[in-house]
C-alpha cells in the first residue's frame, strides 16, 4: 500500500445514515461482534465511512458498498474495509455501508436493509459538494446478500422503503450504475426461473456489471437470469463468469481466474467513463 493511500484511509469519515431515531426500529440495538471486527452481527445504527482517494488519483467517481452475510450478519473484511482500499486505490470515493442486519422479524421483504442503501445513496448525491464527488457517477456495489440489496436498489429507486424524512431524501436513491457480485436471493422462490417481484428490471435501470463462478450453486442461477433479463430491457450490462471459485471470495487474492474480477470490473468502468 502507497504512503499516499495510507494517509487517504487515515482520514476516514463517519457519518450516520439516519439522523435520530433509525425509521422501523423499535429498539436501540448496540453494534456486535463474532469473534473478531470482520464480522458484524447486529447493527442497530446504519453508518457509512467515507473512505477518499489520494487527490492526486481522485477520479470524482463514488461506490456505495454492501458487504454480504446473509442478512444475518455483514462481512466486514474480504467484502468491506478491503473494497474500500481497492477503491481508493483507483481512483474511487468508498461509501461503505453497515446497514441492518439481522433481518428483523416481519421484515421478509429486507425493506429496512433497502431503507438503509436508499438513504444513503440520496445522503451521498446530497453531500457530492462537500464530498468532492460527481453526482452523476454515483454507483453501488454489493456481494452475495448485499448483491440483492444492489438490485433491490437498482430496481425500486422510485419506491422509497420509507417515507421521506428531510431535504436530503428530495434527492434521487437512483444508483447511476450497479455491480454485482455472486448476488443471491434473487429468484422468485416458486418459479426459479424468474427474477422475485421486488426486482422489476426495466430499461431504466443502471447499467450493470455481474460476477459470479459456474460453481456457486446459490448464486449462478440467478445471476444468469438476472443478467438476461438486464440485456432483454436493453440496460447495457456486463457479465463475468469464471469455472470455479465458488461463493464469498470478495477482495480475497489468488491465482485463479476469479481473483481478477476487480480488474475486469475498474476496466469496464473505465471503459464506461465513470473513472474520468
């Protein structure tokens, strides 16, 4: 790691999500831990921590970033902190996201989750001035659980999951482009050939990037008629699938093909102009 971005990740920001009482929650549940700080499970209080490039790098380009974990938990690490290094690293504003988990009883529609990813992408384009951030370049990235976070937030930017609270929710919750990577729970669960209800895909939507690896079971299916479903609306969308890897390998290095997926993912948002 660059002296440059050491200092860069040293001067982290936290902000909370929402101010004062945290809409949906009927208690306040303190922040824990299994074991070690990499994984979170139970948020109570939605923060982002806003992690800048080196000025020198800085391409004005932001990622909201979504750990996964089941919506049991957020995996803090390998699907978090490290994102936001490599984001940094190229260029990019992380705005990594602890939003709810676990999954509140009732909540099988994960809108708490969705409420959290909504407001903060509104939260960010509301603070782009401040943040040095462009408000059209604007993206959201998510693994595994968060991956359907990303979709649900790609696909329901119209249907706020709370009721406006403040100025900042006058701006828009629409991500000006998604990616994803191994998303799961995406299908609907009778008919597994279609994407759920909550994700409507239209031509409207983000333009999209997708990974997954032919051996994750959970999470291949879906992706691929995710993915057809993106390119059938006409949202132009880019999909990598690698022969082996499996679910979970985040930031993780390797040797194998599905290591490179960041690299494939910085070159296509190159190639879109979103890293200028």
């Amino acid at each position: 790691m660059s002296l440059l971005l050491l200092l860069a990740l040293l001067q982290d920001q936290v902000v909370d999500v929402w101010p004062g009482k945290v809409p949906g929650e009927t208690a306040e549940l303190e922040e824990k831990f299994d074991g070690n700080p990499s994984k979170i499970v139970q948020i109570g209080k939605p923060v982002i921590t806003i992690t800048r490039p080196p000025k020198d790098k800085d391409t004005g380009a932001a990622i909201v970033v979504c750990p996964g974990g089941g919506y049991r938990m957020l995996a803090y690490a390998h699907e978090g902190t490290q994102v936001s290094e490599w984001l940094a690293s190229i260029g990019v504003t992380s705005v990594l996201l602890k939003y709810r988990v676990p999954q509140r009883t009732g909540d099988d529609d994960k809108l708490l989750p969705l409420a959290d990813a909504q407001r903060t992408i509104s939260l960010t384009r509301s603070r782009a001035s401040e943040w040095g951030i462009d408000p059209a370049r604007i993206g959201i990235l998510g693994f595994s659980a968060g991956g359907h976070l990303v979709a649900h937030a790609a696909t329901q930017y119209e249907n706020r999951a709370y009721a406006a609270i403040d100025e900042i929710d006058k701006a828009s919750c629409k991500p000006d482009f998604a990616l994803m990577v191994y998303p799961g729970g995406i299908l609907d669960k009778q008919d597994k050939t279609k994407l759920a209800a909550r994700i409507p895909v239209t031509k409207a939507c983000p333009p999209s990037f997708l990974v997954v690896s032919t051996d994750d079971k959970g999470s291949a299916p879906g992706t691929l008629v995710l993915y057809g479903a993106l390119r059938d609306a006409g949202v132009p969308v880019e999909l990598h699938v690698y022969a082996t890897g499996g679910h979970g390998y985040g930031m993780r290095k390797g040797d194998q093909p599905w290591a490179s997926w960041p690299q494939r993912c910085e070159e296509w948002m190159r190639q879109r102009g979103l890293l200028k």
